[in-house]
C-alpha cells in the first residue's frame, strides 16, 4: 500500500464531490467502513465521470495516507 498520497489532493467529502463534477479527479479514495449514506452521492458522480476509485479500508488509515490526524471519508487526488 500507500504510505502517501502523491500530487495535489482534496480531503473530505465535499471537496471530493466538488473536485468530481468539476472533472479534476484523477483518482478517488473512498474509507470501508464511512457512512454508507454520505459516500452515496460520491459514488453516483463517479459511476457518471468514472475516475478511477480505490476503497481503503479504514478512515484512520485514509487520514493517515492523505497526511492528517484524523480520520477521512473520502479524498481525491487531482490531475495534473
């Protein structure tokens, strides 16, 4: 795995939502065990942009891999 995560990235689920309609994930990262109810709308826009998407399996781990101290839903990680 990861110890990090390259290049400019966007933490949380509102920035990654944004960072999907705005068509500037590249990849995006979603936690197991987050809220099924929150990642919804996340996955709907990724089934419609289709960025490539990676499941982590905890939210503390995805905060680590995006260099915070707490726990992440989702983040994403934008073209260049």
């Amino acid at each position: 795995m990861v110890n990090r995560l390259k290049g400019n990235k966007v933490v949380g689920l509102k920035q990654t939502v944004k960072a999907i309609k705005n068509s500037t994930a590249k990849t995006v990262y979603i936690a197991k065990d987050a809220d099924d109810k929150l990642i919804q709308s996340v996955k709907v826009l990724i089934e419609d942009n289709s960025p490539e998407l990676i499941y982590i399996d905890t939210m503390k781990e995805l905060g680590k891999l995006c260099g915070i101290d707490v726990g992440a839903a989702t983040a994403a990680v934008l073209k260049d």
